[in-house]
C-alpha cells in the first residue's frame, strides 16, 4: 500500500523557497545552478522539499522558484561565477539587500566568531538536518569551516501564514500565542517571525525554533498587514525572550561603536573619555544577549548588572575547558 503524504505540496514548495533565499544569502559570489542545487538538497519524495535528480526538470523547478521570489520582491541579483573555464552565470543574494550590515573583520577575528557562533547556536543539531551555513572566506582561496542549523518544521505553515495574512496559533514559553504575522526575518544563525501579538496586543517576535508543537492557520485574509511592515525587519532577539527584563549596560570599544549603534537600534547612553559608548539594552533572552555580546569580541564587556557579566564570564570559562 503506498504510504501517504502528511504535507501539503505548497508546505513543501515553501520549504524549498525558504531553503533556496538561505542558500542564496549565504554566499560571498554567484553561485551557478548546480551549486545551488546541491546547497537546497534533492527531493526524495513528494514530502522532500528539494529539487528533482533529473537535471532539466531540476532547472524548470528553479526557474520557478526564482519568478516566485522576484515576485515577493526579493532583490535576487545575476552575474559571473567566478574560476569557471566557459562563462557560467550565477546568483545570489547581497546580504546588505536583505540583512544587518557585515562586520568588518579580519580572518583570526572571524574565525574566533565562527567558533563563538557555533557553541551558542548549534549545540545539539544534527548535521543531517543542515539549512544554513554560516561561513565566509579566511585566506585566498579557502573556505572557512561551516556550521549548520536545522529547517524547523513551522517555517511554512508561517510563510504561508504571512504571505496568505493568515493568524497563526502556537505555544511558546509554555503560553498559547494568537500573532498576525508580518514578515519572516533570518538574523545571526536563526529564523524569526514578526508581527501583532494578540495575546498581548503588542509586536513580538518569536523565534520559529522555540515554537512549541504544531503550528494553526485561521482564514485567509484574517488580518491587515501594516504598511510599514514590508521589509526587513532588524532582529534583536533579547529583547524578545520570556525572561523578566533586565536593564543591562554594555560597553563598547570606539573602533566599534558605530556598528553597536546599528546592531541595537539605539545611540549610546553615554561616551567615555576613551571614545568608548555604553549602551543600555533591554534583556529579555540571556542566552541571546550572550550571544550578541560574543559578536563583538574583545570589544564590547557587560558593565552591569553584576550577575548578569558574572553569569557569561563563567560560561565563557566552561566553554575554553
């Protein structure tokens, strides 16, 4: 008896959307069709979202994809790939179309993010289950080491939710949330999605990992997305957790205080002799926060408060054992 599929071919083709913009953002070049291929995967089955083994019916379901993101206004650009014997176009994503800005960092620093990046974010993922690649070029010619995090199942009942403005049910923190969608934003390793929560008639956002179960789906047309709602949404995920908020202070050497002004949303509270800001940042999310103060490196420090710095300098200490 044939087995029967459990997902909807639309779930499956936003799937493989979603994995196509990640594999697209996630590179420094142009990146041919078979390259692109082998990043979203191969479908192995109707609930496989991926792309056909056969080459042209591979091709067709590309081209496809590429009309539907053209469509939904995702700036995909065109050109050259580069060390290619016969001229061979490519495409990609620039991610200062559709993200925060680059940090500009040299290769020991990236490397030391990368490591950094990979103990917060991956701790238990499964290869097998691998989306997104956080990567980039350290020394000519060689490809930093990649790290991977998973396709959570929610993410296309949610992009249909948004694209469709549908209210999306779900448990998080052990809470039913009842949210009308905006937008879909992937920021640092994670997908979030923005929008009205109802449950506490106020923007949140979630991040899709942390949603808890399955995810429900009202009518179509169930609310009125805010026109200034369109676009990429900055994350700032420890604003967003379900801990009780705390205020905390962080300092922020001057060589990178412009970037900490842009990565917050917000302009320092105060500036020290040195040059240094000191920001002032709402806590929602320790873990997340960590996280963000990692990003800086050696140039950002948790002034305040007290147990907050102690509680990431200890777990910097568990993770040099």
């Amino acid at each position: 008896m044939a087995a029967i599929s459990r997902r909807k071919p639309e779930q499956v083709r936003l799937e493989r959307l979603l994995r196509l913009i990640a594999a697209l953002i996630d590179t420094p070049r142009f990146l041919s069709i078979e390259e692109i291929h082998k990043r979203v995967g191969i479908s192995r089955g109707a609930d496989s979202a991926g792309y056909p083994e056969n080459g042209a019916a591979a091709k067709r379901a590309f081209h496809r994809d590429m009309n539907e993101l053209a469509d939904a206004g995702i700036p995909v650009i065109s050109g050259p790939v580069p060390g290619q014997e016969r001229e061979t176009w490519g495409y990609r994503i620039r991610k200062q179309d559709y993200s925060l800005p680059e940090m500009d960092l040299e290769a020991d620093e990236l490397a030391a993010l990368h490591r950094a990046a990979t103990a917060v974010r991956f701790d238990g993922v499964s290869g097998s289950e691998a989306l997104w690649k956080l990567g980039g070029r350290v020394g000519e010619g060689t490809e930093a080491e990649l790290a991977a995090v998973p396709v959570h199942p929610a993410l296309a009942d949610l992009f249909q939710a948004v694209t469709e403005q549908r209210v999306a049910g779900f448990a998080y923190g052990g809470q039913d949330r009842a949210i009308e969608p905006w937008t879909l934003a992937f920021d640092q390793g994670h997908w979030y999605v923005v929008g009205h929560d109802r449950s506490r008639d106020d923007k949140r956002t979630f991040r899709v990992d942390r949603i808890e179960g399955d995810v429900t789906l009202g009518s179509p047309g169930g609310f009125q997305q805010p026109e200034d709602a369109v676009g990429w949404v900055p994350i700032q995920p420890w604003k967003f957790g379900t801990e009780t908020p705390v205020s905390a202070r962080l300092r922020v050497d001057p060589e990178q205080a412009v970037w900490a002004a842009r990565r917050l949303g917000q302009e320092p509270v105060a500036k020290e002799s040195d040059g240094s800001a000191v920001f002032e940042v709402v806590v929602r999310s320790t873990d997340a926060f960590r996280s963000l103060v990692l990003e800086f490196l050696e140039h950002a420090e948790i002034v305040s408060p007290p147990e907050l710095r102690a509680g990431v300098v200890a777990w910097l200490e568990e993770l040099s054992r």
